[in-house]
C-alpha cells in the first residue's frame, strides 16, 4: 500500500497524489518548503519549522492558503495517517497552477503537499568515520540575488555543488560565498572548532538559518561550550580541530577530510562527537 499524502485540504492516496504540469512550482521553481524530522511519532521543532517557512512564503510574496495553526494540524495529521514513528516530513507550498507566462499573479492559489514517509540516512559508518567534503566552485546565492534565508523550491546552485562532490566521490560539498567565506554545505549548516572554541558563520554569511544549527547552538551553549557566529575562510576549514555539519537529515555529522586535507585527527573529534550525543538525546527525550 502507498502512502497517504496531503494535497491542499485532504489526505489522498499517493496514486492520486498529483500536480498539474501548470503548477509554477514545477514550471519555475516558484514555491517554498521544509523538511522536518519525527521522532518517536514526534514532530520535531514543529514551530520553528513553521515560522521559518511562513517567513520564507512571505519574503517571496507567496500567501501560504492555511494559517500556521491548520497547516501544522495538518502536517500532524499526515503523521498519523502514515503510522510515522520515525521519518521525515517534505512540507511543500507551491505557487499554485497559472498559465505558462512568470506572472504569479496568474496563480489563484498556492498549492499545500506533505508527504510523511521513512527517512533514508546516511550510513552509520559515516558517523563513526567522518564524512570528507571538497570545496564546491558553485557559489551559494548572492544575497542581492535572492536571500539565501528563504528556503524556496529553486535549490539548483546547491545541486550543482553536490554534483561537484559526486564527481569527486564525496557526498557533501562546502559552498563560499560571494566573499569567499564559508556559507554552508549543499544541505547543510557548518560548524568549527579550533582551541575548544566552535565556530559557525553568521546567518550573513549565506547560511541557511538552520533549525538543527539553532538546537546545537543552545546544547553547546548550555553544556558551557563558547560558540561564536563569526566569518570563516577555507583556512579556518583546513586550520581546524574538527568540525561538523548539522542538517535535519543528517542531524549532526563530522567531516574529516576537506579538499584532501585530514582534518584534525582524521576521525570525528571529541567535541563532535560529544554534540552528537547531546543532540540526539534532545531530539529523542
Ligand atoms: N542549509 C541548507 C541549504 C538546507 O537546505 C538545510 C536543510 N536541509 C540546512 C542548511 C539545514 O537546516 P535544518 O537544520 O533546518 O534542516
């Protein structure tokens, strides 16, 4: 049997699960989404899932068609209906269907999709590894361009930056800005630690405001670690101790290897690995 999905006002059989080929989400990447972990049939940081993709629906002049209290209702609901103990929820608001013309005063209506399902992680030899990254030629987007805050559906410089790891055989890629300084990786939020301290870049720097990066944070802050939001080089990468990256799939994962350089000791640090443990207590306390 198929999954059940949410399309607009109702859950349907993933059979019936269809969008129109006029949707403009399909025709320009004109929409905005979230991924959400669930954890112990939880939705995990539900609220902050919610708040960043409003503001991101807002910040494209896109008017989500459900207020934030039913929209979440309905992101539970989908749980449910799937029997989704641990998984992964896509939350997708599209522009809706218009005509082929970029005008998205043609959309009468944004389209609402969820999809529930399991989650397919990385391997747990990679966690125990590390994973090692290159430095991606891809920029992330320029913020005179479009904020590279908003979490739309046109992720296509963060996919040619992946294809860039692919080609190496890694899987993850760092992506600078339009500075040169660390933004993020492709789907990713960055961490540094050199001399005990950790190291993020600032929202600024091209980042994602990441929810995991946000749950690390206050764990790190509350565990007395000093964490600064500061600007970082390909330097700071290769000069450091360890560093990770945290993602809502990925949760919080070490990288050992940059550009062919051993980072550190070559294996996830103490630290890393001290977070990680923090941090999947949280997300399943
Ligand atoms: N950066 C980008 C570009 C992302 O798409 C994501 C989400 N996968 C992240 C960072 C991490 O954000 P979160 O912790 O909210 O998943």
């Amino acid at each position: 049997m198929g999954l059940k999905i949410w399309l607009n006002d109702k859950l349907v059989e993933e059979s019936e699960a269809k969008v129109s080929v006029f949707d403009h989400g399909l025709l320009y990447g004109d929409g905005v989404f979230e991924g959400i972990r669930v954890y112990g049939g939880r939705v995990f940081e539900l609220k902050a899932h919610m708040d960043r993709l409003y503001v991101s629906a807002k910040a494209i002049r896109l008017e989500i068609p459900q207020d934030m209290e039913t929209l979440s209702d309905n992101v539970c609901k989908t749980v449910a209906a799937n029997n989704i103990k641990d998984g992964y929820i896509r939350l997708i608001v599209t522009r809706g269907i218009g005509s082929l013309g970029l005008n998205p005063l043609t959309c009468k209506q944004g389209q609402i999709i969820i999809i529930a399902d399991k989650i397919q992680l990385y391997p747990p030899e990679l966690y125990e590894n590390g994973l090692r990254v290159i430095s991606a030629n891809t920029m992330r987007n320029h913020p005179l361009a479009i904020s590279p805050q908003i979490k739309s559906l046109n992720y296509l410089n963060n996919i040619i930056a992946k294809l860039e790891a692919l080609d190496r055989n890694m899987l993850e890629a760092i992506m600078y800005n339009h500075m040169g300084y660390v933004a993020e990786a492709t789907g990713d939020n960055v961490f540094v630690i050199r001399g005990g301290k950790i190291y993020t870049p600032p929202i600024s720097a091209g980042s994602l405001e990441g929810i995991t990066r946000d749950v690390v944070i206050r764990l790190a802050r509350k565990s007395h670690y000093e964490v600064l939001e500061q600007n970082l080089t390909r330097y700071d990468l290769y000069a450091a101790n360890e560093i990770f990256l945290t993602g809502t799939a990925a949760e919080v994962i070490g990288v050992v290897e940059v550009d062919g350089r051993k980072i550190g000791t070559g294996r996830p640090g103490t630290i890393t690995r001290d977070l990680w443990q923090k941090f999947e207590a949280y997300a399943r306390s």
